[in-house]
C-alpha cells in the first residue's frame, strides 16, 4: 500500500495505529451489531463514546471541574460568530492581530457589536506577534481574543499571556495538545481538531462555567 507523507497544516496526518482500529471497528462498534456512524446520538453506545473521550480529554489536557468541554460541528471559523454572540452581549471585546487567522477572527466579530483592535503587527507584515506587554486592554471589555499560534505566517505566543482583568479567549487550534497549558488563565479555548489532534469536521471548545450564561439573546439555540 502506498504511504504519503503529507506536511500540510491541516488535515494533519493521523497515527496508522488508530485509523486501523477504527477500520476494524467501522462495521461493528464493540458488538452493538451497529458501525458509530449508524447509531443514535443520543442512544447509550454513543453516550459511552463522547463521556470517555471526554473524560480522556480532561485527564490529558488537566481541564479544571469549573470549565465544559464541548464537541462542536463548524470548524473554529465558526467560533469567529459564536464567541461574540456568546459573550459579548452590548458590551466591548478586544482583539489581538498577528497574523491571518487572528484578522480573520477579529473581522468576523465586527458585526456584532464594539470590536476594536487592541494590539496588531500586520505593519510589520506579521514579522513578530505583538508583545503581551503593550497590548492596549480596555478593562471594562467583555474579554479580549488572541490566536496563540500563527500556521500562515508563523508566529507563535510560547509563553502563553497572563491577563487577570478580564476573560482570555484563545484560537489554539494549530498548537492544542502539544504541551501542558495553565487553562485557569483562559475563559475560552476553541481549537478545530484536524492541525494537531483528529480529522476535519471536529471543534473542540473549552469554556469557563461563569461564562455560560451572558449570551446575546440573539444567539441561536443550535
């Protein structure tokens, strides 16, 4: 069989260790009779499938009790919208531009409400992402929104900001998973699973219990 290596930014390329189990498992999940693409998601396989992956995701990302993960559809461009009208709600948001996705983020809220630019290098063509240390935060904002690493033009926060005054929201999407992160420091965390940990299709977002119920009332029930 013909083996690619592929070193694109995303799709990334999977273990063949588990793309053959789940090869194994596609027609029969467990001896349901059932492949997971056929069964009920709300029935009692798939229940069990999301709470271990769940619980496996809290015990290797160290998740805190005070945060939900969720498993979302859209891809984290879709948490371009879903952050503003989930937490901007008539008050101010701040964004920190470094690169094409961090722009892209911040363009994206720009209907919903005051969005300003806290910090940006695109004058430097992205040569470096702007230092935590003279980002310009607005402490009466409803949080302020970074992308912790730049696939595009490559740049990339190691050293993740520490802001107390308000809530942090982070694009992890090209780096989650490759090194322990102190997830106290962030209200929100979204990551799109196909850079660095699965398949395209997946989002995977990380969000802080106190932030759950300041939604726009605009927002969609989906």
């Amino acid at each position: 069989m013909k083996c690619t290596y592929n070193f694109s930014a995303g799709p990334a390329v999977l273990p063949k260790s588990v793309m053959l189990r789940a090869q194994s498992e596609m027609l029969d999940w467990h001896g349901s009779g059932m492949s997971v693409m056929e069964m009920s998601h709300r029935g009692k396989h798939y229940m069990s499938i999301i709470e271990k992956v769940e619980s496996d995701f809290r015990s290797l990302f160290n998740v805190p009790k005070n945060y939900k993960v969720l498993f979302l559809q859209g891809g984290a461009i879709a948490q371009n919208s879903m952050v503003p009208l989930n937490l901007l709600n008539g008050k101010k948001a701040n964004y920190i531009v470094s690169g094409y996705w961090s722009k892209r983020s911040y363009q994206d809220a720009l209907p919903f409400g005051d969005v300003s630019i806290a910090a940006s290098s695109e004058a430097i063509g992205y040569a470096k992402a702007p230092d935590p240390k003279d980002w310009k935060i607005d402490p009466s904002a409803a949080y302020i929104h970074f992308c912790s690493n730049e696939t595009i033009h490559g740049v990339e926060y190691f050293d993740m900001p520490s802001i107390k005054t308000i809530p942090v929201v982070v694009d992890m999407s090209s780096h989650i998973l490759s090194r322990p992160i102190d997830i106290s420091q962030f209200g929100v965390i979204y990551a799109g699973a196909q850079k660095n940990i699965g398949p395209a299709g997946l989002t995977i977002v990380i969000v802080r219990d106190d932030l759950l119920d300041v939604a726009s009332p605009l927002t969609p029930s989906v």
